[in-house]
C-alpha cells in the first residue's frame, strides 16, 4: 500500500474514532482535533516509513480545523487540489516531488557527456537540463520526459525554439536503448526499478548518471561532488 493511501486511511479512521471520543464526552472541537492528532500520530509510528510522517498526521487536523472556520469558498480548495496535482502529479506514484537541478550539477553533468552524445532526463521537471545543454553544449541531442502536466508545459514553452526534444509521459514507458546517458534526478523510490530497466534496454557502454540517489546494491562507477550546500553527488553507471 503507497504512503499517500496509508496517510488517508490512518487520518480517516482516527477522525472517526475522535468523533465517537468527543461526542460520548460531548467535548468542543478543538479536543477533537488533539485527539485526531494523537492518535494520528501513533497510527503514522507504527504504519509509516519516514518519522516526518508524524508532524504532516499531528498538523493536519488543527489545518483542518482551521480552514473549516475561515470564510474560503470551497471551491478554491478544490482549485489548490489541483493545481498541486498538476505541478507534483508524480509524487503520488513514485514519491518523487519537483525540485531542479542546479548549475554547479549542470557543469558537472556536462562534463561526463561525450561530444554529439544523445541524452534524455527522465523526470525532466521544467525543461532545466535540456535548457542547460541547448545553451551550453548545443553538440548534445537532448530529450526530455515528464509527467505533471504544468512543469511540463512550461517546459513546452520555454524549449519550443530549441531543438530539444519534449515529451509528457512516463519515464517508464520511454525507451533508453537510444540515449549514450540517462540522466536522473528523482527520489530513492525508483530507483531498484529504474536500474533494472536500465540494465534491459541501455546498450554497453552508456551511462546512467543520478543526481543525489543511489542505487541498492549497485555501487557506481563514480561518484562525483556537486559542492553544493546540500553535498549533493552525481552517481555515474557504465552499462
Ligand atoms: C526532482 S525533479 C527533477 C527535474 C529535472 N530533471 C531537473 O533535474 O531539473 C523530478 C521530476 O520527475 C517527475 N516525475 C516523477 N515521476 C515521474 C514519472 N514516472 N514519469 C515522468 N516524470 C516523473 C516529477 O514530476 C518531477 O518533475
């Protein structure tokens, strides 16, 4: 079962069992509240991977309470729903959020890239890579896949004079047996999967390239620092 679905079911079932509590001791709502957070906050020690998990169940009903009391049409709540849909669609399937790669990762990628090499970034976010190189090293063919429908249309926009190539879909639905390096930037989820399609379709020889996220039992042959205030590293597999 993915986190996100644990978060409802352990956030439902505690609501209503605080709704039982509140209304046999007829106590006011902010007790309803404490109470879902408490017993939240067991429900996400014991069914959660991530000890933060804890602070976003214990938050959620006093955000909750809140928003009930403030005089916000219901309709803008639905209008945020999906707006944040739509910038971190992929969170929800492999637990990998938006965030861009930086110039210090840029210059460093670049430096592994072979000149006239063909290279995709799979989870492209706003197009950043891809801009990057059109810019930079116009010698590489780049591509890009992305799945959220608004960084993929501003990067629609800002590479449509460019000869990068942009796709919107899933990154495991595109075929790596084309590229000379796959770059990734993405999230520990993925990773064993995204190894093992690697593995099937990249031809020997290319390279795998991830940003910050290793791979289970797969040492890279090297590992190089970004010195950015992260400590961020590119991890570089020769297939
Ligand atoms: C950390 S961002 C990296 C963006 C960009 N590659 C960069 O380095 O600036 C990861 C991106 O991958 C996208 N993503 C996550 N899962 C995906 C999937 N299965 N298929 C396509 N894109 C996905 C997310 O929407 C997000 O925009």
């Amino acid at each position: 079962m993915t986190q996100a679905l644990r978060f409802v079911l352990i956030q439902l079932s505690a609501m209503l069992l605080a709704a039982l509590i509140v209304s046999v001791f007829k106590w006011p709502a902010l007790f309803w509240a404490v109470s879902v957070a408490v017993l939240s906050l067991l429900g996400a020690l014991r069914w959660h991977d991530g000890k933060w998990w804890g602070l976003i169940h214990t938050i959620f009903p006093f955000l909750l309470l809140l928003a009930l009391n403030l005089p916000i049409d219901s309709r803008w709540y639905l209008a945020a729903l999906l707006l944040s849909w739509m910038i971190f669609g992929g969170v929800l399937r492999n637990r990998v959020p938006l965030y861009l790669s930086n110039s210090q990762a840029l210059k460093i990628l670049a430096d592994q890239v072979p000149e006239g090499a063909r290279l995709i970034d799979l989870g492209a976010g706003t197009g950043t890579v891809l801009a990057w190189f059109t810019r930079y090293r116009p010698d590489v063919y780049v591509s890009g896949v992305e799945l959220a429908w608004i960084p993929w249309l501003i990067g629609h926009f800002r590479l449509a004079k460019s000869t990068a190539q942009w796709q919107h879909g899933n990154v495991f639905a595109a075929d790596l047996a084309n590229y000379d390096v796959v770059y990734a930037y993405l999230s520990p989820e993925p990773m064993i999967q995204l190894w093992e399609k690697a593995k099937n379709e990249m031809r020997p020889g290319s390279l795998l390239i991830s940003n910050s996220f290793d791979i289970p039992n797969a040492p890279p042959a090297r590992v190089l620092d970004i010195g950015d205030w992260k400590g961020s590293r590119l991890l570089v597999w020769t297939i």
